[in-house]
C-alpha cells in the first residue's frame, strides 16, 4: 500500500507518501495553492520518496471543510489522478483526522512541546470538533459521549453552540480569534494533537478506499 495522502483544507495542509509503515516522504502546505503549484510539489514529494506516479496504489484527500477553490483543486486532482492510475480513494472530513490526532489517556510529546501533561482517559474519550466558518457560524461535531449531541458535523450559529457547550469539553480544530477568545470564557480546553505525520500511517490503513469519485463537503449544501 502506497497512499498518496493530499490535505489542501486545513490551516497546516499537507502532501504525504505513506505505506502502512511509515511516511516516506511528505511536504507542508501552509497557503492557498493552484494546479499550476500542486503538480510540482505532487513531483517533489514522489522523488523524494523514491516512487514513480504508477508506483502509488491508493489516494487518500481531505474533502473538506475549507477554503472553496483549495477543496475543488484538492479533490479534482483526486479523482484525475485515481482515474489515471486506476486506484482507489478515500475522501476524508478533517474532523475525523482532526480527531485521530488526539492524544488520549497518556503524556503526549508533539514536535513544537517538549513537556505535556497527561490528561485522565475518561475525558479525553470525549472531544469537541470545532472550525469557524463566520464570525457568528461554524462547524461542530461531537466525539465519544459529545456524539448524541453532534453525531454528524453541522453548521451551526454560536448562539446555538453555546447554549449546548458542556462546561469543560475538550475541542480540537481551526477556529478565529474570535471564537477562541468567546469559548475560553466557557471553559473549554484545547486539546493536545501530535502531528499528522505520526498518525497517518495507522490511519489510513483504517480508511475504506474505492472507485467512486470524491466530492468536496462545503458543509452548507453548496
């Protein structure tokens, strides 16, 4: 297994060859990019994991949430490169990355925190999904017993949000000063993420890959 991983969608993107192993090679993406920007950074991550194109069995992309024009390039080169190569895909919402990331029930060490507490297991079963969308609207999912309250990833207004919050929830994801500022006054907690690249190898050997074209998830019926 020789996944192609593309994430375009998130505040910290990535461009991943992965086995189930290991990653072999990877390149950040850390802004808005175009066709004309992806094709090379797709070239440079294959030579340096020392594949051809026709060596990768698998395509894995984040299909959403995020910016219009990065979840249309993302999925288009997707399925172009998984109707060339004749490979599966598998079309990946952030919030489940987003929550395999999650360091559950044991001190966690991350590449930007050397010293991280440990948090009890019970609590960290249990995560908020959160990404801003407007100042007034986001994205919300609930994970562990936060399930019953947002099973699938739904738009949301902050009213609404905010009159749901368990006091002391754990979230993770994207949200703008705003909202961080607002919900830190509701004592919710930021969760610990260890890097995508420690997580992906395991993850994606998880993930169900087929035939079927990817669609972008705007999450607003676009």
């Amino acid at each position: 297994m020789r996944t192609l991983f593309l994430d375009l969608a998130s505040h910290h993107g990535l461009l991943a060859c992965v086995t189930e192993e290991r990653i072999l090679a990877s390149q950040p993406v850390d802004h808005r990019i175009g066709d004309h920007e992806l094709i090379p950074l797709f070239e440079k991550t294959l030579q340096t994991a020392g594949l051809q194109t026709g060596d990768l069995t698998h395509c894995a992309c984040i299909i959403g949430p995020g910016g219009f024009m990065s979840l249309r390039v993302a999925v288009a080169f997707a399925n172009t490169l998984m109707h060339q190569l004749k490979i599966p895909g598998a079309g990946i919402h952030l919030s489940d990355l987003i929550a395999a990331r999650v360091c559950h029930g044991e001190p966690c060490r991350t590449m930007t925190d050397a010293s991280v507490p440990s948090f009890d297991r019970a609590q960290d079963d249990t995560l908020l999904w959160l990404h801003s969308t407007k100042k007034h609207e986001l994205f919300v999912r609930g994970f562990g017993s936060y399930a019953s309250l947002w099973p699938e990833a739904a738009h949301v207004t902050v009213e609404d949000f905010l009159a749901q919050v368990p006091s002391g929830a754990q979230w993770a994801g994207e949200l703008i000063p705003e909202h961080e500022a607002l919900f830190k006054d509701k004592k919710i907690r930021p969760a610990i993420l260890r890097p995508a690249v420690e997580i992906l190898p395991a993850f994606l050997s998880q993930q169900s890959f087929a035939d079927t074209l990817l669609e972008p998830w705007y999450g607003r019926g676009w």
